[in-house]
C-alpha cells in the first residue's frame, strides 16, 4: 500500500524523530536522498549545470546541502535565493563545496514586469540541465510569490526536480489554485502527501520518488492500491466452490438506444471473478448480450446488483427493483439520479465529474478543482461509497477515508470504459469484497487493463474487458 499522510501527521512524526537524532541528521538525510534522485536524473554528474530555486525554510535548506552534495561529485551548482532569509548554514555548505550563488535579479522592485526583463541577468540559462525547486515544501502556502512566479518564467523548458512538493500545490487537498511549479520529478521524503495522489495537483508532480528518512507514521487517510494489495484482496474459488458460493452478479443496464451499454456492462461483470452474471435490462438488448457473452443468464437471484445506463425512466424502475433485494449495488450513469434511493444498502457510486458535480448541486469544475473534498461529501451524503473517476479516480468512504487509483492511461478516456468498470465493480462485490475494496481494487484493475491493452495502439472499451483476464492472471499467480 502506498500511503499519503496530512502535513500535520508527518510533522508529529518528525518531531518525534528529531528529538532522537543529532542536529541536522534528517536534513541530510533528506538531502542526500534528493541528491542521489537529481543524479540519477541527469545521468552523469560531470559537466551538468544544476540551478537551486531557495526559499526562506527547510524545503530550501534540504536543496542547499544536495546542492552541495551533488557539487562535490562534480556537479555545476548554482544556487538563486529567492529569499533573503535563506538558510544561512545551507548557504555556507554549498559554497564551501565548490557551488556558487546567482546574484538574484531585482524582481522584487519590479514584480510586474515581464520575465523578458531579467532574463539576460541569469548567465547563461539555456545551459542549466535540471531546476531544483527548493522554493517550498510543506510548510508553504498554495500560490507562489512574483519572484518565484517569475523566476520559474524565465527558466521555462528546462526540466524540474521539486523537493518534496511542487511549489504552490495544496500539499493536502490535491488542489491547484494558483500559480505552481509543474515538476517533471518529485522528490519526497518519509511518505507521501495527498498532492502527490489527487489531481490536479499530482499531474504537476511527474514521477515521485519517495526517500525512506525513518519516520514513524500512524494511518494515512489517503492511500492507493498496489499490485499487491489488489491481488491479495482477490477472491479465489475454495476447492469445494460452486457458481453461487462464488457469487452471482446481475446486471441492468442498456437499451434498445444503448445496447453497447449493456455489453459492455456484462463484459466487466463476465471478468471471471464471480460464479454467474444475470441479465435482467432491457429485452432489445438480451440478443446482443448473448451473442458476446453465452454464459449469461437470465433475472434470478443475485449477491450484487450493477444498475447503469438506461433511459430515465427505465433506471428508475431499475434502482427501485434492485434496492428492493437487499444486496450490494453499485450505481452509475443514469441511474446515479435515483441514487437517494439505495440509502441504507451497501452502495457504490460511479460518477464521473459532471454526473458528480449534478449530484452536488455545484459546478463541474469545482469538482474538477476539488476532487477529495467532492467525494468525501458525496460519501457522506450518500452514505455510500463514491468513485470519482478521473485521470486519478478517487475512491472515498463515507468516513472520508480514500484511496487513489494510479494505474491507467490517458487512451482510457473512450465511450464505454465505464460501463466496464461498473461490471466488474459489481463482479466484485458479489465475490464478498466490501463496497471500499471492490470500487477501488475493480479501478486498480480497470486501468491496468487499459494500460496493458493500450501497448498495442489506442483502445476502446472493449479491449479493456478483453485485458482483465491477462491482468487478474498475473495477480492470482502471486
Ligand atoms: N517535516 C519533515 O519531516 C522534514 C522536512 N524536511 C523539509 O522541510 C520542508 C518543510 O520546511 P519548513 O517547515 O521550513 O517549510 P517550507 O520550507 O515548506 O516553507 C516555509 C517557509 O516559506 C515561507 N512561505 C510560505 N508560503 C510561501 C509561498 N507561497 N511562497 C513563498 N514563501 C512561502 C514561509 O514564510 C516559511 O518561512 C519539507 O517540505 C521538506 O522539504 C526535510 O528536511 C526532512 C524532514
Ligand atoms: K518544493
């Protein structure tokens, strides 16, 4: 399991740490872990040219002494002090290490005029191979000042390593509200934060790296699924199983408009982990459904219920039928308007931003800017399981507890890949998984397929079904 602690809890743990260790000891652990990060970056260390942006705080400081870690490996370091109280000591190290510090041009006097200005009084910036961005850590507030705004202006195009967080992120909500580093390499330490996970502040992250600095840490609120985490929640049939111990999934979804709807639905659901799918939508679309898939049955009991796309007043029936057995249900599409109605039941709901944002009463972008805080209020309105899809879909509980799904490719964006995930979802929860472990270890592997299908070219929907038993192989062999 991946973890993302809030800023206050990484701050307990580091207080704690710190008591037991020798002045300054994580810093420079910290700060040889970036170093080493930053190297591996660039490839070689002679001949490359670094640039260190320094804020006032530690965040500048951990970029100082990596600084000077990387100048003594023969490292071009130059450092621009974008504060005046930058850390003095930090300073002293990098210059007795060979590094050198920029004289910073007068943006402060002159915040609004263009980056053009200043760029001539950064000698030779074209020849910087990578910016570290020391401005801030965890400790800054979102948004960055002119000096930085500007700074990151005139070094725009050459490629950024940010320690710990990019600068101006909302370390803890994932959001972006004003101007921020866009980083190509995120370097954190002692565990993630949520920014790193939730967009849209994780696109400005790049890849993260993450450095061990010993810290001891209580449960993390955010968390995302790893491959094994997914393949040890899978169920396995035991030796003695029979379809129905298995569980029995049932779909309604589909219409004679949208007759894919329903394939696509059975395609997820048919995944293999459950015994049996029933299919109980719409009769114009019994014909296709069992020409893809001839192992499925008609209504009957079932231990989970996927209720999806439909016309309106046919997803209405559809919620109301499904509430009425007393099993799990997951909801998405059309249905999600009738979704006050399972309240009670184990439910999950699959909105995407705009369905989201309908169900709220607010606007899709603020969704959009705002995707942890959106699903935690619709989990707790709903008292229900919520998955926002997205680049990053956030699956959360209604206790606010969420996880994060960091599988998946952007050629996952195409008509039907969530009629696939709703059946397999619902394939899930009638194999026994709670509503939590289902939506998010079913968005694990949804976009694991995805991704496995989409090294042979773009995909659509159904070859996202067609890679589910590739992936679900790969895991159960674990
Ligand atoms: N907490 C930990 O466990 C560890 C922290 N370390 C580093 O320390 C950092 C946190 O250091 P600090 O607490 O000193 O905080 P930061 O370095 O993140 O920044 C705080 C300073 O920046 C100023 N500031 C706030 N918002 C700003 C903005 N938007 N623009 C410009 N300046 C702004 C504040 O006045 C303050 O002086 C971490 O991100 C990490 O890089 C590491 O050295 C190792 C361990
Ligand atoms: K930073």
């Amino acid at each position: 399991m991946l973890h993302a602690h809030t800023v206050e809890q990484v701050r307990a743990a580091e207080a704690d740490l710190l008591a037991r260790l020798p002045e300054g000891a994580l810093m420079q652990r910290a700060a040889a872990g970036l170093a080493y990060a930053v190297l591996d970056f660039l490839g070689t260390a002679y001949g490359r040219r670094v640039l260190l942006l320094v804020g006032s705080g530690d965040n500048g400081g951990d970029a100082l002494y990596a600084g000077a870690l990387l100048a003594r490996r023969g490292v071009q370091v130059e450092a621009w002090l974008l504060s005046d109280a930058a850390r003095a000591a930090g300073v002293d190290a990098l210059r007795a290490a060979g590094g050198t510090v920029l004289a910073s041009p007068p943006i402060g006097q002159r915040p609004h005029a263009p980056a053009s200005e200043f760029r001539g009084l950064v000698p030779n910036r074209a020849t910087f191979d990578v910016v570290v961005d020391g401005i801030v850590g965890i400790g800054g507030r979102p948004g960055l000042r002119p000096e930085a705004t500007k700074a990151l202006e005139m070094l725009a195009g050459i490629p950024v390593v940010a320690v710990d967080t990019p600068s101006g992120v909302d370390v803890d909500t994932g959001e972006t509200d004003g101007p921020h580093v866009v980083a190509d390499l995120t370097v954190t330490f002692g565990t993630h934060k949520t920014c790193h996970l939730v967009d849209p502040a994780a696109r400005a992250c790049g890849a993260v790296h993450l450095v061990d600095i010993g810290l001891d840490l209580p449960d993390a609120p955010v968390e995302a699924l790893q491959a094994a985490d997914v393949a040890a929640l899978l169920p396995r049939p035991a030796a003695d199983a029979h379809k129905y111990t298995r569980g029995v999934v049932g779909v309604r979804a589909g219409s004679a408009t949208y007759p894919g709807a329903a394939v696509l639905s059975v395609s997820g659901a048919a995944c293999g982990l459950a015994g049996m799918v029933r299919y109980d939508g719409d009769p114009a679309a019994l014909d296709q459904v069992r020409a893809a898939h001839p192992e499925v049955v008609g209504p009957g009991r079932v231990q989970a219920w996927v209720v999806g796309s439909g016309s309106d007043a046919g997803a209405e029936d559809a919620v109301r039928r499904s509430v009425a057995d007393d099993v799990p249900l997951l909801i998405d599409a059309d249905a999600l308007a009738f979704a006050d109605l399972a309240r009670g039941r184990a439910t999950v709901l699959t909105p995407h931003a705009g369905e989201l944002a309908r169900l709220l009463d607010v606007e899709r972008a603020q969704v959009e800017a705002r995707m942890l805080e959106h699903a935690r209020l619709a989990a707790r309105r709903y008292d229900a399981v919520v998955l926002l899809k997205g680049r990053h879909t956030v699956v959360a509980r209604p206790d606010g507890q969420v996880r994060v799904t960091t599988t998946g490719t952007p050629w996952l964006a195409t008509a039907g890949a969530g009629d696939v995930l709703g059946g397999l979802v619902g394939a899930l929860l009638a194999a026994g998984l709670d509503p939590f472990d289902a939506a998010s270890a079913g968005s694990w592997l949804h976009g694991a397929a995805a991704t496995l299908a989409a090294q042979d070219g773009p995909i659509v929907a159904s070859d996202v079904a067609a890679a589910l038993p590739v992936v679900l192989g790969s895991l159960v062999g674990t």
